[in-house]
C-alpha cells in the first residue's frame, strides 16, 4: 500500500482530518442500521461515502467555484450502540448537540432512524420547530413498521407528531413506494406537500423543476422563513443511480434531476441535512457512494459561497 494511498484511506470526508476541530463546517458519521426492514448494510454508508468523496478532495465546485475542504472538520463515526434504537437514539441525541451547535454539520448514515434524533437536536438548539425538504422514494409516516413501533419508516410521522417540523413546510420529493394511502398521503392531509415521482418523470430542465423548486421556497417563506432541514435518503434515486441501498424502488429520479433541485435551492437557510441508507455490499462500481458524495459536496460548497457560517438566518437559543 502507498503511502499516499494510506493517507486517502485514514482521512475523512475530502480529506479532512478525522477528530474533533473548529471550522465552520463538519461531517459525522452515524454508523447505525439497526431499523432497517430489508436488506442491511447502511451501518457502512459513512465509511463508503467518505471513500468516494476523495476524488473531490482538491477541486472547486463548477458552480460555485469553491470547495470546502479547508473549512472542514471530520468527527468520524460516531460511538453510538448498533443493536438498540432507543439505546442509539439517546446516544446520538447527547453526541449530536454540542457538534450542531458549534458547526453546520452534515450528518452521513446510517438507515433513515437517525433523522429523527438530529431534528429533536436542531428543535432543542433552535427552540423552533424546523421546515422539511425530504427526498425519498418512502414516505416515512408509517405508524408502526413491520411490527415495530419505531423505525426507518415512522420518523416523519413521529417528528409531527412531537411537533419537531412544520406540517405546511415538509415538503416530501421522490416519494414512489407501495403502502395505504392514508400514509402515502399523511404529510399532504396536514397541509404539506408531496411531489411523487411520478409527477417528476420525464422533468430534466431547470425551467421544467421550477414549479417544484417554486413550491418549496413559498411554503418557506409562508412559515417565515424557519430553520430549515434537509434529508436526503439515497433511495430517492432510480436504482440505475444508486444500487447500493437496503430498499431500492424503481421508477425513481435521476442524479441530474437530483442535483438540479439542490442547485435551485441550496441560497435558502438551511441549517443541516442528511445523506441516508447508503449500502455499499449492494453497489456497484461505487455508483451510489459518488452519488452520495457529489450531493454533500454540492450542499457544502452552496453553503460556503452563501456565507453561512454556523447559523446565520437564525441564533441558536443556547
């Protein structure tokens, strides 16, 4: 093994030192996916999707013209238990806090379980309940999963249900997977809003997504222009795109479709997100690890040529 190699291997996301830091910006590793309902793997995404994103280490973004890695810290995967949901959520919650109040952190798992425990952390800093863009092909707002009380399939339901987001600005984008009605279409009941992916196919253009990307900024601003939160599950993407998932959907959006939103909305105030159910033992030539990494690379470059800092649009309560 080569030196150079060894050092790309060892080091974190773009190369950023892996341990704690004071830049602006972190990545962290939730390396739990012990919710998942079918195939299991995810527990590997953070390591996979860092891998991956060292190919982005040394270029600027071609539409932002910057890159992040100087800016950058890598907590590594956090120590969390990867048997128990309750004993993990407990954990990541007390882990998660003081990382998201001293950086804008993207948060790399892991099955879609985590989401929940980080939007409990961002409503305790911001003492708001946040806004949702959530890309999946899964809604997510199942009352129970497979028997079970709480999984990667109930986050949404349970996160509304705590009053942890905002019912008329969750916006769901992708959504295309079997189940009842009443829980495919529970975040519209409410007041939200549901882009399936159906109604994207065929829809590439920046002027053929702008309805979309129209709906989710005045759904922002009607709410005032809240904290806002990003969830990205991998499995949103055609399974042409992004294999390496535990419950790949057919029928699902390209990468540029993809990206093509992002680009569209990545000035509003976000303040964290998530890139989510990354299986690398189910992928193929890396396809879905470069996805993953190309996304949070993107969302990190907009954030710095925003000049966001930690929280600009909004102080944390603390």
């Amino acid at each position: 093994m080569s030196h150079e190699f060894a050092y790309l291997t060892q080091s974190g996301f773009l190369g950023a030192p892996l341990g704690p830091g004071l830049h602006p910006y972190a990545v962290a590793g939730i390396a739990f996916d012990g919710a998942t309902t079918n195939r299991p793997g995810a527990r590997f995404g953070p390591a996979a999707i860092r891998a991956a994103s060292h190919m982005l280490c040394d270029a600027e973004h071609n539409l932002w013209d910057c890159s992040p890695r100087e800016v950058l810290t890598d907590y590594g995967d956090l120590p969390t238990p990867n048997t128990s949901l309750a004993d993990m959520r407990l954990a990541l919650e007390r882990l998660a806090l003081p990382i998201a109040m001293q950086h804008h952190t993207c948060w790399l798992g892991g099955d879609h379980s985590v989401t929940l425990s980080l939007l409990r952390v961002y409503r305790e800093i911001f003492r708001l309940p946040l806004a949702l863009i959530h890309f999946d092909a899964h809604c997510d707002t199942w009352t129970s999963h497979c028997g079970e009380p709480s999984g990667h399939g109930t986050w949404v339901y349970e996160a509304l249900e705590e009053g942890l987001i905002i019912p008329a600005a969750t916006i769901q984008i992708g959504l295309r997977s079997p189940g009842p009605r009443e829980a495919r279409d529970y975040v519209r009941s409410l007041g939200g809003s549901i882009h399936d992916a159906r109604s994207l196919r065929g829809l590439t253009r920046p002027a053929e997504l702008q309805p979309l990307i129209a709906d989710i900024r005045e759904r922002v601003a009607a709410a005032g222009h809240p904290p806002l939160y990003l969830s990205l599950d991998i499995d949103c993407l055609d399974p042409a795109f992004a294999p390496g998932t535990g419950t790949p959907e057919p029928a699902g959006l390209s990468s540029s479709q993809m990206a093509t939103i992002l680009e569209g909305l990545l000035d509003l105030p976000f303040v964290g997100m998530d890139c989510v159910e990354v299986a690398p033992a189910y992928d193929h030539a890396q396809l879905t690890s470069q996805v993953a990494a190309y996304l949070v690379w993107t969302y990190l470059c907009a954030r710095i040529a925003r000049g966001d800092g930690r929280f600009p649009p909004h102080r944390a309560a603390r």
